[in-house]
C-alpha cells in the first residue's frame, strides 16, 4: 500500500515538499480541470496550486460542474487564456494596457481543452490571450502532436512571467523536480 505525503498529496517516495516555494502570483489563477485529468499523477494543475498560494482548481465535464466558478468569474477583470480565435498575443502592449486581476486555464489535452470551451459558453465572454513567442515546453512525461505545446503549470508560469513580470522559476522547478522523481514507464516520455 502507497503512504502519500499529507503536505504534497504525492508519494513519500516522490514527495516534493523539498521543491515548493509557495508564492502569491499578482493575479488569482483559476484553472478549470477535464475530470478525466483529476487522477493522473502527471498533471500539473496540482503544482501550481502547491507553487501558487492564489490558484484553484475546478474539475468537472458539464456546466453544471463548473457552475460554483462561472458566478465567481468577473467578466470585467478576468481573461482566458486559450488560443482561440478571438485571442490576442499575451506579448502585446494590449494585455499590459489592462491587466487582469484573474487569469483562466483549461487543463487536459487539446480535445478535453476544446469539449470544456464548448461546454462553457461563458469562457467566450471573457478576453482571450494567446502565446506568439512560448518558450519551448520541458515537460518531457506527458505526448502531444501539437507543437509548442506547454504543460498547464508552463502556461501559467508563461502568463505570469510575461503578462506581469512576475519570477516564475520557482514553479518551473517545481514541475522539473516532479519529472526528475517520476517513476512511471520510459515509453511516456517525450
């Protein structure tokens, strides 16, 4: 029987309090989890709530699983991130000229990203922001046929990095100290 970490949520054998170095982010992160995702021990959604002490995570597949949040989420203060077609580049002075105090995410695999967008008409009211000059993705244990694909937690650190100057090394370390405990088969790595 595997004994889980209480602080963490991860194995004791991968725990990974050593790496966290929780953090106030200069705006709430809200990221909206495909429920086929809340069990894999290789999300990230999970890091950032450890790396970020104003992030939550909502899980779920329907609008009704997302209705506690959509009442939460102010249209006038809040964006999506998510490159859609009414996105914006995150690198222009457009997102500087008015900040976000809430930032939104989807996590799952494109396909998953794409049904919850759908499911939430609400997610189109709000500013949409885009990555032109994403860094590569480090995240080498999870597959995608997409490129420049970045992780959820890459994403964020992206958005918070670059929309607000904000010093997202410590969550990239974060996500890099999970990979180096990783113990799952080579075959899912990139």
């Amino acid at each position: 029987m595997r004994v889980y970490c209480k602080t963490c949520g991860y194995p004791q054998t991968t725990c990974l309090c050593a790496h966290i170095d929780s953090r106030e982010a200069p705006a709430s992160v809200l990221i909206l989890q495909h429920h086929r995702e809340v069990g894999h021990a290789k999300n990230t959604a999970r890091l950032i709530t450890l790396g970020l002490s104003n992030a939550t995570v909502a899980a779920g597949k329907t609008r009704e699983d997302f209705s506690h949040v959509e009442s939460k989420v102010d249209v006038q203060s809040s964006a999506l991130i998510y490159p859609g077609e009414k996105s914006q580049p995150i690198e222009s002075a457009a997102f500087t000229s008015n900040v976000p105090k809430t930032l939104v995410f989807i996590d799952g695999s494109w396909r998953q990203a794409f049904a919850l967008y759908s499911q939430l008409p609400w997610l189109s009211a709000l500013p949409q922001w885009c990555f032109n000059h994403a860094p590569d993705s480090n995240y080498t244990i999870r597959h995608t046929s997409q490129p420049k694909s970045l992780s959820t937690l890459e994403a964020v650190a992206y958005s918070l990095k670059t929309g607000y100057g904000f010093d997202s090394d410590p969550l990239l370390a974060l996500q890099t100290a999970m990979q180096n405990s990783w113990q799952g088969p080579a075959h899912h790595r990139r």
